[in-house]
C-alpha cells in the first residue's frame, strides 16, 4: 500500500505545507486475454487500486482532488512494476466510486464505470437452515484452507480467460490470491476486535470433497455505521463443465440456462444454494443486517431464488431483486494499455470485459 498527497508550495522556504488532497493504492495482481492471430494470449499485469480519496472540507470546490487524481494517474502507469509483468508497465487503474455513476467526476477524470449490481439475501438462524436438508451439505472454511482455494481458483481463472471467446477486444480480472482475502480479513478482524471482543474465525463455506468438483464462496464482514453486512468475496465453481460460462457478464446476454447442460446447471445450482445458506446461517450469528453478492453469475441468481423457495416462511420477500448501485461503490476501470502491443492499442473503455468483478477485488 502507497499513501499519496498533495500538498502546495511554501510560500516562505522552510514554511509549512499544507495537505490539499490525499488517497492510496494497493498494487495488485492482475490478468489480461486478448486475441492475436495465434489465439487467445493470457499475460499477468500489474494494476493498482485506488480508494480513501479525501479533500479536507476547507480546500473542497477548487480542483485539489482532481489535479491529485490526474497527477495520480501519470505516476502509476510505472508504479512499482519493476520485475513483476512482463510489460513493466501498469496496464488499468480501478477505483470504486461513492459519489456516482454517469457524468461523475472519476469519469471525467478516465475512470469509466463498469458492472455494479449486487443482490441481498437475509440472515437466518440455524434452525431454519437445517430445513434445507435437500441440499448437499456445506463445511466451514477457516483461514488456514484459503491458501490452496486460492491457488486453485487462480489456476481456474487462467484456464477460463485462455479459452475464452471474443466477445470483447481484452478481457481483465484481478487474480483472486490470498493477499486479496487476507486485506478483507484484516479489516473485518480488526474492527471485529472493537466492536465486539473477538474475531471471527469462519471466512467462507465449501461443498465437494473431491478436487475439480468442489464450489466454495469466501466471506467478510462489514461494519457500518449503523449495520452491518456480510459480503461474499468470491463465489467459485470447479466443475470443468461450466468452464466459459459464467464469462458473460451476469446481467447481460443469454439467460442463466444457457451455455451449461440442465444437469450441471442444477448440481451447481444446489452447491451454490447451500453455501448461501451457510452465509445466512453465519450472518444471522454475527446479528448482521444481510448478505450482499456484487455482480451475481446466473448460478448465483438462480440459487438465491431456491434460497426463497426453501426458506419463503421466514425469508419474507417473493423473489430476487438485482440492484443496480448508481451512487455507492461504483466499479470505475481506466485503461493505459500497452504501446508495444498493437492488439492493446486504441482501446476504448467498452472494448475492456472486466471478469470476476467481485468484491474481493475492492479497496
């Protein structure tokens, strides 16, 4: 993590500077397919992300934050990318944006808002959840088992994106590593330890024993000002039939049936029902407002409305309801590319498809 500020020039030498604006970025692991006349080509990049962007209130209205961000933005093209791409160069920049969607100021800035819909589904108490018993069983996920999900679902990723159809000129997804957990653990820990005394141990849920066939969802707690939410970091599927379907973005293109035979859509279905149930279970323990999935695949979808089914006694909303956010952690991407790639170059904003635009991959 980089801490960044601007400040003004003294207007006596030695005089006190003045901090006008402020942010940080966090590098992160990235991966970007596009075509070449061999096929699909799949590099690992580096991207930052941006977020805590604070104007003090006295300096607000004159243009600080704006010329930090653009300042910003040159400097991070070369930012810490010594040894770790082969490009050594910064490929995007992401930020979430809290004051808006369209015409908004990170937009005019470069910024240009990508998918940020999420659905909510409430907490249950234990006994409700046991009524599922239809489904296949979940297992609690500790921190010690992250480590080789993350591995394999970075191998799945990598898999997918390198056989991936064209439906866009490049597609980009962060890498779902263990220090990307492990940033959202140690928030949720350490506010966990304030507020309540203690830290939560379970982070996820997981169903399948047999690698290639397991599905997991990994966790974190958020504590608002008032409520508190229960966030899935990241959903994974390991099953090799489903491979390139869950590519298209969720609320887009075909309907949740398409591109996954009905057999496999329902096992899939089934596991990811039960590990939302395992969420709300888990919610419901902490006493948390919900639970929040960004930007649900169709899989998603459709076990949230068997959650309903299941559970319609309590639950007490007849169906799902996808919102799309137009003010609040708005997925925001700028595009640098590379001037050595002529398949990188001219891009616009809507020629990028962001996959896996989780919350994992926020900061």
């Amino acid at each position: 993590m980089t801490h960044w500020v601007l400040v003004d020039t003294p207007h006596l030498p030695g005089g006190e500077r003045r901090v006008l604006a402020s942010c940080e970025t966090i590098r992160k692991r990235a991966l970007v397919a596009y075509q070449t006349t061999e096929g699909v080509k799949v590099e690992e990049a580096v991207s930052h992300g941006i977020g805590s962007v604070f104007c003090p209130k006295e300096y607000r209205g004159r243009g600080y934050a704006g010329r930090m961000m653009r300042e910003l933005s040159k400097l991070l093209r070369d930012w810490q990318v010594e040894g770790a791409a082969k490009r050594g160069m910064c490929l995007f920049t992401v930020l979430y944006s809290d004051i808006g969607k369209v015409r908004s100021f990170y937009a005019r800035l470069g910024w240009h808002p990508f998918a940020s819909s999420h659905i909510s589904l409430p907490p249950l108490s234990k006994d409700f959840v046991d009524m599922a018993s239809v489904l296949p069983p979940s297992r609690e996920l500790y921190a010690a088992s992250l480590k080789g999900l993350c591995i394999a679902d970075e191998r799945l990723l990598r898999h997918k994106l390198a056989t991936v159809s064209a439906i866009k000129r490049v597609h980009v997804a962060f890498i779902p590593d263990l220090k990307s957990m492990e940033y959202h653990h140690a928030r949720e820990e350490f506010i966990s330890r304030e507020v309540s005394g203690c830290e939560p141990s379970v982070k996820g849920a997981i169903v399948g024993e047999a690698e290639g066939q397991r599905a997991w969802c990994i966790w974190t707690r958020v504590y608002g000002s008032k409520d508190t939410t229960l966030y899935i970091l990241r959903f994974v599927f390991e099953d090799e039939a489903t491979e390139g379907a869950s590519l298209a973005h969720p609320t887009e293109g075909a309907r949740p049936t398409n591109g996954m035979p009905s057999e496999v859509k329902s096992k899939q279905v089934d596991a990811a029902a039960s590990l939302l149930l395992a969420a709300q279970r888990e919610a419901s323990r902490w006493g948390m407002k919900d639970i929040q999935i960004w930007n649900p695949e169709p899989v998603t979808l459709l076990a949230s409305q068997r959650v309903l089914n299941l559970t319609s006694r309590v639950a007490e909303i007849s169906g799902i309801e996808v919102v799309d956010r137009e003010k609040e952690s708005i997925a925001s991407l700028r595009w640098y590319g590379a001037s050595q790639q002529s398949e990188l170059q001219g891009l616009q904003w809507g020629d990028i498809e962001w996959i896996g635009n989780e919350k994992y991959a926020w900061c």
